[in-house]
C-alpha cells in the first residue's frame, strides 16, 4: 500500500484546510484508514479514522471541527481531511494511516500544517 498525502501548508486560526491521501496497491486489503498528527516535540495521535464500512471515529480535541471522508475509484482510493476552526496548537505535521489485515498500519510521508495566530 502506498500513501501520499497532500494539501495542508499555511492557514489561520479560526480558518480551514484540507488534507488529501492517494492510497494505491493492495487497497483490499485495507480495514480502516486515518489521520494522525504530530506536534514538534510531542507523540503522534490519531485525530480521525473511518473503517472500510465508512464507520467514522474522531478524536475528542477535534470532533465537530474535522471531518474524515474516502471516496473510491476502481483500485485507487483517496481519504479526506476537512479541518474547520483550526488553533494554533495543532500545528504539526499530519499523517495519513491504513491500517491492513494480518500486516498492520502503514504511515504516509506527512504533510505540514501550520497554523497562524
């Protein structure tokens, strides 16, 4: 499974952003799929997933603000991040995940999103 993200870069308190994740190869395999994010000096945390059922869970610090969606195309899917009246704490850079049977999570490059006061 390959993953690449895009969007993100510059936005402004209180403004949105979007984030893009291209998932190709062995999309069958796959049982749910995520956004996490990583502050400078802080652990990784998963903001956001939805199942391959379309189930959606999000993270207390962002529900109601960020929405997760995937739309799918034949073997190429591609996993959405809405993110809505954005603080300046979440600056950091975001990663898509997927999550596939037997072999487990595979992590994106990242994509960098910083938010302005």
């Amino acid at each position: 499974v390959q993953l690449v993200e895009s969007g993100g870069g510059l936005g402004q308190a209180g403004g949105p952003l979007s984030l893009s994740c291209a998932v190709s190869g062995s999309i069958f395999s796959i049982t749910a799929m995520g956004w996490a994010r990583q502050a400078p000096g802080k652990q990784r945390e998963v903001v956001a997933s939805i199942t391959s059922g379309g189930t959606t869970n999000d993270a207390d610090a962002v529900r109601g603000r960020f929405t997760i969606s995937i739309s799918r195309d034949n073997a190429k899917n591609t996993v959405y991040l809405q993110m809505n009246s954005l603080k300046p704490e979440e600056t950091g850079v975001y990663y898509c995940s997927a999550d596939r049977r037997v072999i487990g999570r595979a992590w994106g490059q990242g994509t960098q999103v910083t938010v302005s006061s």
